[in-house]
C-alpha cells in the first residue's frame, strides 16, 4: 500500500536515494533539506513537495512541523535523516553545540511536535544512526554538550547513541498507540559527510583510495527503504537498532539501558522547551 513518506536530510546522499527509490515504488514522498537549490532539485527530479529548514535553528524546525501537519493529515513514516559530523565545538543560536542539536535535538523536537499527526497514521518514525555510536559514543546525561571533553567524533557518537535510545524511548512511550520506530547504521557511504570537517573520518570519506571502499549512496539508502516500506512486527522490531536487514550483533552498552533512554528524553525535552509527554493521557491534536 502506498505511504506518505517524510524524509529529512533529503536533498542529497542516502537520503536523496532513498527518496527516488521510494517514489518509484509508488510511494508520496515529501523532501525535507538545508539548502534551497538542492531540495529543490530533488524534488523536482521526482515530482514531489518540498520544504527547506535548517535543524540549527529550532526556530525552523517548529515552522517544519507546524507546514507539515498543515499539508500532511496523514504521515505514514518519518525519516530523521538529517545530521552530519562537524568541526571542532561551535554554539547554535539556540546555544546548543551544534553536532548535540542538529543531529539530536531538532529531530527530538520535530517528531514531538508531530505525535498527534504520527499517532493518529499509526506511523514509524526511522532514525539513521552510525556504528559511531559504538565506536565513539559515550554519553553523561549531566553534559550532554560535551562542555568537559568533546571533539568531531565523540560529539557524532554521543549523537549517533541518542539517536538509538531516542528510538528505543518512542517504542516504550508510544508503541501501544500504534508507533513503531526503528534505528539503522546505512554502511560507509562514498558522499560528502565529514568533507567539512577536523574529524579524522574527512581523510576516508574524501580520500579517492579510501572511497574505493565505500558504498553506494544507493546501497547505503537500503536499510532505511526497507524499514520505510516495511512494518513493524512483521518486516522488523520496533525499537531496534539494524546494520544491514538485520538487528545489529554489536551495540554500544548505554544502548541498551532503559533508565538512560528515559532520561535523555526527559532531558532533551527540557532543552528544547517541551513538556514530558507520557505515552498514556496523551491527546493527539
């Protein structure tokens, strides 16, 4: 059946062929990026609407929601694509650092401001996480800015893990009003990620010999195209972290603590501004 498909981080990479493959299997899907030109020219390619943000202004991120619940009664699935590493610690106008928010809290707040419209589709919500959760990821919920210690990579990490325990607390919260969620590491890819950056991975992923041997952007969008057309339950488990088609053998131990998962969510909210919501007593509006 075909499904209404919001993917963020669209405009180019894994995200860009996750959007093609998945409008060519018949799906309504709706292209969310950072730059103007290059949003626009996916979703040209493909025939579908578009909407620009930049997840390191929260500002932005709420007027996404509220265009997307305003044009989309219906969201059969949320992609929090969007992220990346970056250089060395630089402050948001939010006054977040800038890999904590982008990869973490905009999409923490996005999918907030959308449960009622998610709830009511019965949706899931798909996270594209790293296996630098478990190469680099150790989080202290008490500095989750990483103020005390941070670089490039402990700051993608750190992000990557959120990212896994933010699925993990969606299915605890919601999973009986119908969400499913899911978490995937899409591979080494041969895009632009780190090109930017002071991260040691900029000499892979731009390197030509280190190139030969990453993946496909297309090949690299699998993982989140089968957990997109999938279901939950039937297809994959909710709540789950998946290398590949499969649940991932290897995970970062905090990824699987459910105390620390609720905390990250209680913590995130008050960042973002948002009150706790619990699974129960919530009213979709």
């Amino acid at each position: 059946m075909p499904k209404t498909i919001v993917i963020t981080g669209a405009s180019d990479g894994i995200g860009a062929a996750a959007a093609r493959r998945l409008h060519a299997d018949g799906h309504t899907v709706v292209v969310v990026g950072r730059s103007p030109e290059k949003t626009r020219s996916v979703a040209a390619e493909i025939g579908s609407s578009h909407h620009v943000a930049d997840f390191s202004r929260l500002h932005e991120v709420r007027s996404l929601a509220d265009t997307l619940a305003a044009a989309h009664p219906r969201i059969d699935v949320l992609v929090n694509n969007a992220g990346g590493v970056f250089g060395q610690p630089e402050r948001t106008v939010d006054g977040f650092e800038q890999t904590l928010q982008v990869n973490h809290l905009a999409p923490f707040l996005l999918t907030n401001l959308l449960l009622g419209t998610l709830i009511r589709s019965q949706a899931s919500v798909i996270q594209t996480s790293s296996v630098g959760a478990r190469l680099f990821g150790n989080l202290d919920i008490d500095d989750l800015d990483n103020g005390r210690k941070v670089s490039p990579n402990k700051a993608y990490g750190d992000t990557k893990l959120m990212n896994i325990l933010f699925t993990r607390e969606l299915h605890a919260r919601f999973r009986e009003r119908g969400l499913s969620s899911a978490a995937f590491h899409p591979g080494a890819v041969a895009t632009s990620f780190a090109s930017d950056t002071t991260s040691a991975m900029r000499f892979v992923y731009g390197n030509p010999l280190g190139r030969l041997f990453l993946t496909s952007a297309t090949k690299g969008a699998d993982p989140m195209v089968w957990l997109a057309e999938g279901t939950a339950g039937a297809d994959w488990v909710s709540g789950r972290y998946y290398e590949g088609r499969k649940p991932a053998r290897r995970l970062n131990p905090q990824a699987e603590d459910d105390r620390l998962a609720r905390l990250l969510w209680e913590r995130s909210a008050t960042m973002v501004g948002l009150p706790d919501v619990p699974s129960k007593g919530f009213d979709p509006v």
